[in-house]
C-alpha cells in the first residue's frame, strides 16, 4: 500500500471519479434488482404453492362423501349344525368383519406400536414422525422412511386405492389430501372406530384382509384367541404382505416380530416376561401345521352342493329382494352374507364316498371320455377352433371309427397328436390344446328328508371335479325317468282321482298304442301275466298294465298330478328347432317316454311327497340368509301342499314296498329290519338306470348313465345303482330304531280276488287252477269292492269224459275244478285255465241212466284188465288242463316306451 502524499492524492482521486462512482451505482443497482427478483420470486412461489396446495385441497373428496369402512366381505356357508363348511371370496373380499371389542388389546398395540406409536394422541398426522422421516430421509438420501398414521393408511386403502401412484407429482399430491383427509376424518370419526375400521381393512398376506380371516389362515383361530406371539407375527406382515408372510418367509416376519415385541416392551405395553415368553414361543412350526393342514382340506373348487347353492341363492336374491343379476352375484361373494345351508356333513360325506369308490363299480366301468379343444392362429391371422367333434369326424374319414372312451388317458395322445398334425400348416401358431377326461358312466345322488323338504345330500357326478359350476347331474341335468314314473303318472292319480284300486285289474296281454301298430312290450318281453291288479303291475313294473290304466284315467288328469309334484322341465306343448310339435300329453308318458326328461331332484320331492303322507314340500338347500351383521334378509320356508289323500300316499308306499320285498328290486335292496319302499327305473338299452326309495326317515334317488346318452349299459351291469344306494342308505341308517310306515286311519282292508279285483267268493277263488287268488288287500275308506268275484266259476268234471259231470258220475269219478272267465286276445299265463267254450253246454257221456238200469252195479274190480280197458275209454276224453310253470322274475331286463326310444323298463 502507498501511504505517502501522492498516493493518497491519487486514491482520493479515484475514488471520487466518475467512472467509479458509475461503476459502483452499477454494482448496486444489480444487487437491488436481485434482491427484489429474489423476494419476487419467493412471493410468487408461495403464491404459487398455496395455489398448487389450495388445488390439491380443493381436488381432495369432501369428508362427508367419502366411507372408510371395509368393503367386500367373505360370505361364510354353515352346514345345518352351524359348522362352517366353505367361504364364498370374491375380489378383494377376503374379509370377515370384526368389532373392536373382539380384538385383544395385544393385537391393537402391536399394531400401534409398528405403525403408529402415537395414534391414541394426534391429529389424524403425526408431526414428529414427519420430521424424522424427513431429518432420516436428509441423511441417508433414501425418503422411505414411513410417517403415515394409521388413519392415513385407512384413507390410502380406502380413498386412494392402495396409492401406488406411478408419476412424482401424483405421489406428492396423494400424500398432502391424505393428510388433509386425516385431520378432517379424525373430527368426525372417534380414535376407537378409525382403529376398528383400520385393523378390518389391512392387507395381511395369502389374500386375506383383516385380523380375523388373517388369523383364521394363519392359526386356524379367532382373532379374540390369538397370543402375544401371534399378534406380533401378524402385525409384522403390514409393511411387506409378500416379504414379510409367515409362511413364504419365515425368517424375515420372525425378525420383523422381534422388533415389534421390542417396541411394544419399550413404550410399556408388556412386561418383560411377557416379552419373554413371546420370544420364545415356537409359533412358526404352528403356522406351518396349520398351513399343511389348509392344503389338504381346503380347495377352491366347490362341491356340487354349493354349486347349486349359489344358484338358488342368487335366483331368490333375484326374486325376493328385486336385485338385479350382478347386485346378486356380488353379493354372494362380496357381501358377507352368512349363509346356513340344510346340509347334513356327516351323510355327505358317506355318499361321497360311496360314489367315489371305484371298487363299488364292475371294472368295465372305469372309462374315460374325451373332451378336446384345440386352437390355431393360421398364417393369415385368422383363427381356427376345433373339438373333440372334428377329431372324431377326421378318423372316420379314414374309416376308424372312435367313440372318444378310453380305458386310460394315456390311449387317447395317439389320436389327439396325429389329428393336431393333420390341421397344422406351416407357419400356424398353436394358441392352446385342452384334454379333459371324464370318469364314465356318471351317477347323480340326492338325499332328502321328506318331512321338511331339506336337500341334507347331493352328489352331482363320480370322479375328481376339476371346476366349480360345472355339470351337475343331480339337479341341472334332465333324463328319461322309466318306469320310477309310473307310479307318479299313473298310478298316483288312479288312485287318488280315478276311482281305481291296488285291487283293480287290468289284461296284460297283448296290445297295441290306441290308433297305432306299434306294440307296447313288457321288460319281460313275450311274458304276459293275463289279469293283473295294480298293485302286481307297480311291484312287477308291468308295462301294459301301467299304459292301459294311463288311458283309462286320460294322460291329462296324469299331467296334472305331475305339474303339483313340482316337474319343471315335462311339457304340455313344445315346438323343437326341427319344428315338430311335442307334448308329453301322452300315453307314453306313462312309462317315463318325456320330451326331455326330469332333474334327479325333482324325481326324488315327487316321491318324498309320497313319503310325507302326501304332502309336497318344496326342495330347500338353505334355511336363510343372514348379512354379515345376522340380520335375516331372507328366511327360507319351502312352499307346501296336500297333492294326494294320505291314503293314497299310504296305498302306494305298501305297494312300493313289495318292490323291494318281491319285485325289480328285491335282490338288491335291503335294510335290514328298517322297511323301504321305492322304484326302480331302466330306459331302452339301459342308457338311464335309476332307483328312488325311502324309509321313515329319509328319501333318496340314484341315477347311473353316460353323459352322452348314446352308450347301452346292458351288455355290462345294469344294477350297480342299485347297490351303491343300498350301501349308502345301510351306512346312514346304521344304528337308527327301526319304524314303520304309519298307517293312517283312512285305511280299511278286505280279501279280494286277484283276478277279478272283487271279493273274493269263498271255495271258490281260493281253488282257483294255478294257485289260490285270495289276498288281503289295502283299501282308502269307502272304495271296498261291493260285489263278489265273477270271474272265477267251479265246475264238477267228471273224471272220465273230462266233461261236467252229471248225477250219474260216481263221486270218485268227480272233481270240482276253478275256471277263469275272460275274453282272450292272445295266449297269456290266464290261457291254461280259462273256461273252454264247449264245456258250460257239455255233460258227461260216459255215465249215464242207461249205463246203470236195473243191472246190479258191481263193486270196482282190482284187476289189470279193467283198469286197461278203463284208460282206452279216455282215449277220447279232453286231457287234463296241463300245470303252468311260472317263471321266475329275472334280475334287470331291457326297457321299452312303446314307440319313444326313452322310459317303461323294470
């Protein structure tokens, strides 16, 4: 530095110049012009930024628009004891709703303790946590420290959904309304209901929401009877439900349970002991038991009795509470609702079993039938289907006829990869190849108790079922019922309406449909029983019989029986796609020839309304249904109504019960002391084979057949139905007291005739040529035959000239012989004993006054010559009226509709 004079003249100078004190206004002018760009631009940013956040504010939902509380709610099936038998969970409602009071407050604090250690003391944010996180976030430049309450986290699962935002701005803005929403819904919700609905809502891993489907997966228990250990293991689970499960990563949830155990020692919620015991408790291997245990018994596939179910469940939400289809359906799996069924798990069980045992099948019996889908994306972008169809048609253009059933599944991959060769084109693209295998022949089993309507069993088909709402052949499928319906369409109305009888009698003989030429066979074709009463014809399934009684009381009075019985798929008139007009209106109705047949489960009401003394009550598989509160949105009563006389119900189960006891089933269905009574049913070629019984306690239809109803089961087992119902009704009835079937005052008995279906005329019916035709007979009150039997007539016969015998025949030369008085049209059991024309005008012409006159009759010589010369005498007499075996009843034959390729086996 110059200090001298001239220097400081010269700094003097300077500092006084004009280009310097230019240069220095310059300088200030730009720092004024950055202070007040500075102060500008921090004015208009907080304009800016309460603008943006005024924005945000102003987007956010109002508070008395939004619902926090949970939605989407498992619903819960309940057998008919209460037991929980499977959840019904649709998307995003793995959840049972639980209230606070149920929670244990070890469950509650664990949660507060990891999540929101002051929740019981903020506003709805916390402040503090907000500034660690961010002081955090500063150090380690990593802002995933978390600071959200649990009320935010409510409003983000609940408002926001789930807030996985993909754009910053978007996080940021999510971020400032959930803080917002917090303070507002704090003010409007108490700290006890936020809690409550938070700890319903939070995602907790293998799909479930909440703490008690969570502890319910993972423990197998109510959430009220978790331990300390367990809360902690399940609180661990929020921050990460995939990284922190219990079951996929054991190890990492146990470090995250450490240290909530830890927070919840340190801010005083347990004691050191309790820490203690927490820590070690072994509670994964518990989890793992538990989660071993739900594989085996749990599967996502229904029965075919939830099947049905969710059917009827969603038609009478429809019907009775006016939901439109998709209100109903997510309300089955959404809603929550609880829902108690009238299945009984126990008889479920045992007829799942039965059906399912192979070994209760001829071998023959276990075949696969194919079902293929195949499709390809051609070169030219069109896309291409085919079916098991063009597989089938491919080879029987090479003249090899397949019928797609094969012994195993293996034997079809020969077919199925030459015909996907065949339609392969270079350059197509394989899209998808399906093969599904169905166990063959199917079955259906329904059980029922016939007092309340209740569906306590269902089996919709053999083998593993690989879906959920798929065929069930116990109550979507219709088949030709047989012969199981003549005793509705016929015999039923003949006695309830037509004045008919078990006695009355009917000519099985031959005979032709009214009008046509087509004949109407018996099972036992060729086998005519002549008179039969209507009680032989429903125990020997007489085709002929039943026919000619249908016509007698008209199809229509027969129809109108069976609409009360709750048919829904018979028709009276219906035009098909070829358009032919078809109505089941009809004579072969009779033998069970229908238009498209009956559901098994119908089949089975209409004979436990036989079974009920007549009452029909409408098949139920719920008695109600609750919301996830218990409030009853809908009560199940079935619908009922007197359909037939108690006596008439009466009449028909006596006569059902020699079916079992003498008739088409006699060989296979036994109960020991327990009586039963049912019907058995074949259709042509033994396509459908059915048996539908009861006992006092309950009712039960089997039906057995192939899914396509183009294959015969007579060429191998046509009673292997018959046992698996006999083996599932001994195994439900096993240790049940032995009833009867009540007899109802309306019922008075009286010896009849069998032949005539009148009172049977003493020494006279009883004598009757081929055995006595005397029975004790059931009868309704007011419907006892009156006159005596006229067609049996005794004749004295003379020995000798086989003629009537005269005064003049000696006693021993005579006998009284039983002739049967019909008119004939063909050559029946009767024919043998019939009265012959000749005889009612002819008397014997050997003995007579002449051969006696006044000569001294001599005692009876004992020699050869006499009785020689006595045997050329009856030379020309008639012969003696030959015996008649009678054959016995074979165990299964084929069935015939009388011009219908359906209905009228044994």
């Amino acid at each position: 530095m110059d200090f001298s004079k001239r220097g400081t003249a010269n700094k003097q100078h300077d500092i006084h110049s004009t280009s310097q004190k230019l240069s220095r206004k310059a300088i200030i002018s730009i720092l004024r012009t950055c202070i007040v760009c500075i102060v500008a631009i921090s004015i208009i940013g907080t304009f800016t930024g309460l603008g943006a956040l005024k924005g945000m504010l102003d987007s956010a939902p109002s508070i008395d628009s939004i619902d926090v509380a949970p939605d989407g709610f498992s619903t819960i099936i309940y057998d008919s004891e209460g037991n929980e038998i499977q959840k019904l969970i649709g998307s995003q409602a793995n959840r049972i709703y639980v209230k606070l009071d149920k929670i244990p407050e070890n469950v509650q604090n664990a949660f507060i303790a990891t999540e929101d250690e002051r929740f019981w003391t903020h506003n709805g944010i916390d402040i503090k946590g907000i500034f660690r996180a961010f002081f955090v976030g500063v150090k380690s430049g990593k802002f995933s420290e978390g600071a959200s309450t649990l009320t935010q986290q409510l409003l983000k699962n609940q408002v926001f959904e789930g807030g996985n935002e993909e754009k910053f701005f978007e996080k940021i803005q999510r971020k400032v309304q959930e803080q917002y929403l917090a303070i507002k819904l704090e003010d409007k919700l108490d700290k006890e209901q936020i809690l409550e609905y938070y700890l319903n809502t939070i995602n907790l891993g293998q799909g479930t929401l909440g703490v008690q489907a969570a502890s319910l997966r993972y423990f197998n228990k109510e959430v009220s009877d978790l331990t300390l250990s367990e809360a902690a293991v399940i609180a661990g689970i929020t921050q990460s439900p995939v990284y922190l499960n219990p079951i996929t990563h054991p190890e990492d949830n146990a470090a995250k349970r450490t240290i909530i155990l830890s927070k919840m020692l340190e801010q005083g919620l347990i004691t050191q002991q309790d820490y203690d015991e927490a820590i070690e408790d072994d509670v994964y291997e518990r989890i793992k038991l538990v989660n071993e245990e739900h594989i085996s018994t749990n599967s996502d596939t229904n029965s075919y009795f939830v099947d049905e179910l969710i059917l009827q469940v969603q038609e009478d939400l429809q019907e009775k509470l006016g939901y439109t289809e998709t209100q109903a359906i997510n309300a089955i799996y959404r809603g929550g609702l609880r829902i108690y069924t009238t299945q009984d798990t126990k008889l479920q069980q045992i007829c799942d079993t039965v059906i399912n045992d192979e070994s209760n099948y001829p071998e023959a019996y276990h075949i696969y039938e194919l079902t293929y889908a195949l499709s390809i994306l051609k070169s030219d972008g069109t896309t291409i289907n085919y079916s098991e169809g063009h597989l089938k048609n491919y080879f029987s253009s090479k003249h090899q006829d397949i019928d797609l059933f094969f012994k195993n599944k293996e034997d079809a991959d020969p077919y199925t990869e030459e015909f996907k060769a065949s339609v392969l084109e270079p350059g197509d693209e394989l899209l998808g190849e399906k093969k599904t295998f169905t166990l063959q022949p199917q079955v259906s089993f329904v059980l029922m108790d016939q007092h309340n309507g209740n569906v306590l069993a269902l089996v919709g088909g053999r083998g593993e079922k690989e879906g959920s709402l798929t065929l069930n052949r116990a109550t979507r499928t219709p088949r030709q019922p047989g012969s199981t319906f003549k005793v509705l369409s016929t015999y039923l109305p003949a006695l309830d309406n037509a004045g008919m009888t078990l006695a009355t009698v009917q000519d099985d003989a031959p005979y032709k449909y009214p009008g046509t030429t087509t004949q109407v066979n018996n099972w036992r074709r060729g086998v005519y029983n002549g008179l039969t009463t209507l009680r032989e014809g429903i125990w020997n399934s007489n085709n002929i019989v039943t026919v000619k009684t249908l016509e007698q009381i008209t199809p229509q009075l027969g129809y109108s029986y069976l609409t009360k019985l709750g048919f829904t798929t018979i028709v009276d008139s219906v035009t098909t796609e070829d358009g032919k007009v078809h109505s089941d209106i009809n004579l072969p109705m009779a033998l069970g020839g229908l238009t498209y047949g009956v559901k098994n489960l119908e089949l089975t009401t209409a004979y436990a309304s036989i079974a009920n003394n007549g009452v029909y009550t409408e098949p139920i598989l719920y008695t109600k249904i609750c919301d996830s509160n218990g409030k009853v949105l809908v009560e199940n009563k079935p619908t009922t109504s007197q359909v037939m006389k108690e006596s008439t119900a009466f009449l028909l189960t006596d006569a059902m019960e020699d079916v079992v006891k003498i008739g088409t089933a006699a060989s296979y269905i036994n109960l020991g002391s327990m009586p039963v009574a049912g019907k058995t049913g074949t259709t042509t070629d033994s396509k459908d084979l059915w048996f539908v019984g009861y006992t006092p306690y309950y009712t039960a239809g089997i039906w057995g057949g192939y899914d396509n109803n183009n294959r015969s089961q007579s060429d191998v087992n046509t009673s292997y139905h018959k046992r698996l119902w006999n083996l599932i009704m001994n195994k439900i009835h096993k240790g049940y007291k032995t009833k009867t079937f009540t007899k109802p005052d309306s019922i008075v008995t009286a010896t009849i005739c069998t032949k005539s279906g009148k009172l049977a005329k003493d020494g006279v019916c009883n004598h009757a040529q081929g055995g006595s035709t005397v029975k004790t007979e059931y009868f309704a009150k007011g419907t006892v035959p009156t006159e005596v039997c006229d067609a049996h007539v005794m004749y004295r016969i003379c020995k000798a000239s086989g003629l009537q015998a005269t005064e003049y025949c000696p006693d021993s030369e005579v006998v009284e012989k039983v002739y049967l008085i019909k008119d004939e049209t063909g050559a029946t059991k009767d024919t043998p004993y019939l009265l012959p024309s000749t005889l009612e005008d002819s008397h014997c012409n050997i003995h007579s006054s002449s051969s006696f006159g006044d000569v001294e009759v001599e005692p009876e010589p004992d020699d050869e010559s006499y009785n020689d010369e006595e045997e050329d005498t009856e030379t020309d007499v008639i012969p003696p009226i030959p015996d008649v075996t009678i054959p016995t009843t074979p165990n299964s034959g084929n069935g015939n509709s009388g011009g219908q390729n359906t209905g009228g086996g044994e």
